[in-house]
C-alpha cells in the first residue's frame, strides 16, 4: 500500500514541478506573465467596394500599424493583440454578419470600426444585444449614440457637432448671411442637412435653398440651376466625395460664385475629392476632426511615420483608426480581467490623450458615451489642404471671399 502511495506522491510531486518549470519558462525576466494566447480584436470596415477607397483602406492600415506598435512594445501584459478584420464592403447585411461572425465565432473580446451610419447603426444593435463592447470610430449619425446602449461607444464626433468651429469662423471672419444646402437623399444626407439648417438659424444665418439629390447621379446641373438665381453667399454641400467633386465641376460650368463653398469632412477633406474635382477643388473648405498640426502628443510622428511607410499621407480616418487602438490597448491594460464586461467597463473610465486629442466619455443631451474632439476647418489651397483655423493651430491663411471663376488662374 505504502508503495503504491509513494508512487502516486512522486508523480504528482513531479507533475507540480512541471507546471512551476513552464510558468517560470514563461515569465520574463521582470516576473510579468507571458500567455500563450492572443487577445482577439475584431474591426469592422469596408476593405472593398467604394468606401474602401475614400479611406476604409486608410483605417485598416492605421489599425494595424498601431497593433504592430503595441505589440512590439510587449503586447497588453505579455500578451499579442490578434486583429480580425471584417469587410461590411459599404452594405448593412453584410456589416450584420461580419459582426455577428465576429462575436460568435471569432470570440473577440472588443470591436472597433463602423464606417458608414447605416452599417454601423445595425451593428450597434448586435454588440449590444451579445454584450461585446464596441468603439465606433468613424460613423458620425447622431444616432449612434442616442440609443442609450451600454456597450457602444464613439470616439468620433457626431456630425452635428462638426461644424462647431465652422461657426466661429463665419462669425468672426465672414459677411456670410444666406445658405444653400445641397445633401444627398440619404439618412445621413437627411439628418444632417436638417441640423445644418437649425445651427444656421441659431447663427443668424437665413437658408435660402435646400436641396436634395439621390447619390451616385451623374447630372447635377439642374439643381445647380435651382441654386444659381438665388445667389447664395454659402453653399454647403453633404456629399461623399464623388459627388462633391461633379457638384464643383459643374458648379464652374455654371459659373455659380458665392464667397465660399464647403463640404462635410467625408466628401471633400480626402484627396480623392482633389483628384476628382480637379482645378475646381480649388479655395473649397470643410470642417474636419484632425489634421497633422494639432498639437497632441504622436500626432505628427503618426502622420510621418504612414506617410513614409505607405508613401502616401493619412487622412482624419487613419488617425481616428491610430487613436481606436490607443484607447483600445489603454482600456485592456486597465481592464480587472479580459473579459467583455470588465473592458466595456474600462472603457467607460477612459480619460487619455491619443494622436486625435483627448478621450473622454461622457453623457449630455441624447446622448451617451460620446467623446467630443475638437473640430478644425481646412480649405484647399495651392499647395494643399490645409487648416485655416483656429488660427492658433492654422499653417497658412484662409482665402475669404473666394475668388470668382473668371478670376482665377490656374
């Protein structure tokens, strides 16, 4: 009996000095635990279709530059990050499935993404439902936050508040006192031509025309005439970009001259929009989230670190992809354990500054959970686009009242 007993305690005495020798292997030399498994992140993006060029493939490459980075300087507590990427290809079921796949399958334990409003929106609804937390990073339809869902987050600012800086500028620096507003007949197009209109009444500012039209046309000379008589001193175009850029051009085909032109960030602030439009992009402003001037920490190292690695510059979607991460990896180092729960609920406790400025998120109004970056206006000049104010982080000068078409040489 003692025999057989003697036996059983060397196996198990042995046993036990396995298990210390592999959890000493894998401890480094700081006494930090290395796992063996990786933390799963899922991102929710258009990586083809047409979104995928106006800055979907940005983001993706922004995302996973800032992993590589984290993961390089030892990971979230010895562990790597493993990033999943999900192509929603710009279309609300197949957003719904790659989220759904996401937390189902691939086990991710946070998603960060959402590019177009309406994929996003959907699949705010499927992260709330199986309670994984889920950091919007580009969507900017108020919507998105009004819905009172406790695992949904937004580092964006909503698009009623982008043109928070905008009007500052026409108060301070304009003669502007009437407003045309071109937008698309989208839920986007909708809603936000709807608190355009409402903020130029709050600014004094008298709306003359407000037009839609449906996306992708390939004509709009008839609304533009519709535009023309009334002489606007603004035109506010809600577009992507490849509308933006026919509305410039036929714009100059008309001959159509207000003292300043402009558009949301998703249309005209991608050089896309310079590409397309061409000579007519010219003196063209738009407010946006960021630029490589504001002054935060890793900004413009960001910015040149991309630009020399893609041989091509960011725009505000990297950035707001870079930042994603720096809140992310922050979130999980803070999180009790590294389960969906306890990082929503580091989440919720965020306060950092990020490539894309300060990170907080708060409740106000409708909505919950909403971070609210500063704005910044930029126009197309010579050289570029650049910001023109406030004129604390400008790098060159606005160009108010915009010269007419027969006035510029190109």
């Amino acid at each position: 009996m003692f025999k057989h007993l003697g036996g059983f305690l060397v196996k198990r005495l042995v046993k036990v000095f396995l298990i210390f020798f592999v959890v000493g292997f894998l401890t480094h030399s700081t006494g930090s635990p290395v796992y063996a498994e990786n933390i799963r992140v899922g991102i929710l993006l258009p990586l083809t279709g047409r979104l995928a060029e106006l800055g979907g493939e940005t983001a993706y490459r922004s995302y996973q530059m800032a992993a590589d980075e984290i993961n390089e300087e030892g990971g979230i507590h010895g562990q790597r990050l493993e990033m999943i990427f999900e192509d929603t290809t710009g279309f609300k079921d197949v957003g719904l499935a790659a989220m759904e796949k996401l937390i189902t399958q691939d086990k991710v334990i946070i998603v960060a993404g959402g590019f177009s409003s309406t994929v996003t929106l959907a699949a705010t609804d499927v992260a709330q439902d199986l309670e994984v937390p889920f950091l919007v990073s580009t969507a900017s339809a108020d919507r998105i936050t009004e819905a009172k869902q406790e695992y949904v987050f937004r580092l964006n600012a909503p698009v009623s508040e982008q043109a928070n800086t905008l009007g500052s500028f026409l108060k301070k620096v304009t003669a502007v006192k009437t407003v045309a507003i071109i937008h698309e007949n989208t839920v986007f197009g909708e809603f936000s031509s709807k608190k355009f209109r409402k903020r130029c009444e709050n600014w004094g500012l008298r709306v003359i025309v407000k037009e839609g039209y449906d996306a992708g046309v390939n004509d709009l000379k008839p609304l533009l005439s519709k535009v023309r008589p009334k002489y606007p001193d603004l035109i506010h175009m809600i577009t992507q970009t490849r509308d933006g850029a026919l509305l410039m051009q036929q714009a100059k085909e008309l001959d159509l001259n207000p003292k300043m032109f402009m558009g949301v960030s998703s249309g005209v602030a991608l050089r896309e929009f310079r590409e397309q439009a061409g000579e007519a992009a010219a003196f063209v402003y738009s407010p946006t989230i960021w630029t490589p001037s504001v002054p935060y920490p890793g900004a413009k190292e960001y910015h040149n670190m991309f630009s020399i690695k893609f041989e091509e510059p960011p725009d505000y979607h990297g950035a707001q992809a870079y930042a994603s991460m720096q809140v992310i990896a922050h979130a999980l180092k803070g999180a009790k354990s590294l389960t969906p729960k306890d990082v929503r609920d580091a989440l919720a406790e965020t306060n950092l500054m990020t490539v894309l400025g300060p990170v907080k998120f708060v409740s106000y109004g409708r909505k919950t959970q909403q971070n609210r970056p500063p704005t910044y206006l930029v126009q197309w000049l010579d050289d570029g686009l650049r910001t023109v104010w406030p004129k604390k982080v400008a790098t060159e000068s606005y160009v108010y009242p915009i010269p007419a078409w027969n006035e510029r040489y190109y």
